[in-house]
C-alpha cells in the first residue's frame, strides 16, 4: 500500500489532482484510515488511473470518463462516445487548418506591406433585421443617398427608425446602372407604401470590416475583404451590405471621419 505521496511519484499524478479525483468519486484510494485521514492506494490500481489519464488525454471530460469506465455500459452507447469524440476532434482539425491558412495570408499581407495590415476581416453570425427599404436602379454607388432621404422623410411619422444601411444587388462591381436598396432597420413593422417596401432581411454569416475613412478611399477595404474571401476559401452568398455607423451631415466623399462596416455574406465554397 502507498500513501498519497509515493503513489503520485510511482503514477506520476499530482497529489492535488489525485485528491480532487477522489472528491468527484472518479478514482478512490484502496482504502482511509479513520483516525488520521490517510489516503492508501494499492499498486493494482494503477490500470484504471491509466485509463483515465489515456482518456483525459483522447479529450473526454471527467464526466464522460466517468461513463467509460462503468463496466455496465453497454457496448453501442461506448462505441457512440468514442465517435463522437471522434467527430469533434475532426472538426477541431478543419478549424485549425482554417486558422493556420489565416496566419498564413496574414503574414503573407504583412510581408507584402512591411506593417500590420489596416483592416481585420472577422466571420460572424448576422441575426435577421426588420427593415423598410426601397431598392431601385441608380446610376451610380454615390447616388444612394437621396433613396435615404425619401427612407428618412417617411419614417419621421412613426418614430421608429434604427441604423442606415445599403444593399448592393449586383453580382459584381459595376460604373454605372446599380442596382441598390436603401435601408433603414426597424424596431417594429409598418405601413407599407408603393415604393417603400418593409421586409426581414435573412440572417446570415458574414465576412466584414470596418472602413475608418472617406467614402472615396473605400476601395481599398472591398479589395482587402474579397481576397481575404478567397484566400480563406468561401464564396459570396448574396448582396453585400455596407451599414453607415458614422457619418455627417450633408453626406460628402471625402470626409475620413466616417465609419463603415462591409459585410458579405458567404458560404464555404
């Protein structure tokens, strides 16, 4: 028999761990002494401390391993545990080897300009919006504004009116003839009219960044997302969406002060 200490020497166990694994009841000593509160293991339970070290490093929980161990479960749900164990490290490799080829076009980007890039490109899960919006043909990108004015002037009746933002239609960059939707997102629905059209706009994952400057230096954020979109392997699904998170009043071109979010949605390719 071992006290506590020379069986976390032969096991190569803490002690911490060895006492914290007794509390939870996942492996108990051979036997305490009643008087003065040792702990004594036996050599012969060194198998089953194995086992639970091979299965905490296969990444089970001490819970799961707790089941695993139970000489009563039945074989089919044994077999399940182990591939779904098996399913998640999977998908633990997928979302590794993502984020190596993002290191990877980070560095190349870093190499390419010598400083730390100006924009961060992150994913993330859009929830649906309530809009009311009017899409129409313009005939150029910096022609959206008067859409928001019209947005703006019939919103002011129901007080209910949220951020601005545009959605472009066409599949790629065009001169002139856009297709555009002027939108401003709602708390609640209203009355439609004619033009203006109140509808939820799906909920989406999305590539974006942010644009801290002038509407007439953009460019440069849409070349940064769409090769960040292909370097990283997806595939645009649907109207890219520009949200107007400051800017002043009248509109102008040239203002830095400005900051847009540009988001695509996309999909794995």
């Amino acid at each position: 028999m071992f006290l506590i200490g020379d069986f976390s020497k032969l096991s190569r166990v803490p002690v911490k761990t060895l006492r914290y694994y007794d509390e939870i009841g996942l492996f108990k000593p051979m036997k305490v002494d009643h008087f003065t509160g040792y702990r004594y293991y036996s050599a012969s339970q060194l198998p089953r401390l194995n086992r639970i070290l091979a299965l905490r490093d296969l990444g089970f929980t001490l819970e799961q391993i707790a089941q695993l161990l139970d000489e009563e479960l039945p074989l089919a749900q044994l077999q399940g545990m182990f591939r779904l164990r098996q399913a998640e490290l999977q998908q633990q490799l997928i979302q590794g080897r993502l984020r190596l080829m993002q290191v990877e076009a980070r560095l190349r980007q870093i190499e390419q300009e010598n400083t730390m890039p100006t924009y961060d490109v992150v994913v993330k899960q859009i929830a649906p919006l309530l809009v009311a919006s009017i899409r129409t043909v313009i005939p150029g990108y910096d022609e959206v504004g008067p859409l928001f004015d019209e947005l703006d002037s019939y919103l002011q009746r129901s007080n209910n009116e949220g951020l601005d933002l545009a959605l472009w239609h066409d599949e790629g960059y065009k001169e002139r003839d856009i297709d555009a939707e002027a939108a401003v997102t709602l708390k609640q629905r209203i009355a439609e009219t004619e033009r203006i059209k109140v509808h939820e706009l799906p909920a989406a994952t999305v590539a974006s960044l942010v644009h801290h400057g002038a509407y007439n230096t953009i460019g440069q954020a849409y070349d940064t997302l769409l090769k960040w979109i292909e370097v990283n392997g997806y595939e645009i699904d649907g109207p890219n969406r520009e949200l107007y998170l400051h800017c002043g009043e009248p509109v102008r071109q040239d203002d830095a002060s400005y900051i847009t979010e540009i988001q695509f949605p996309i999909s794995k390719a």
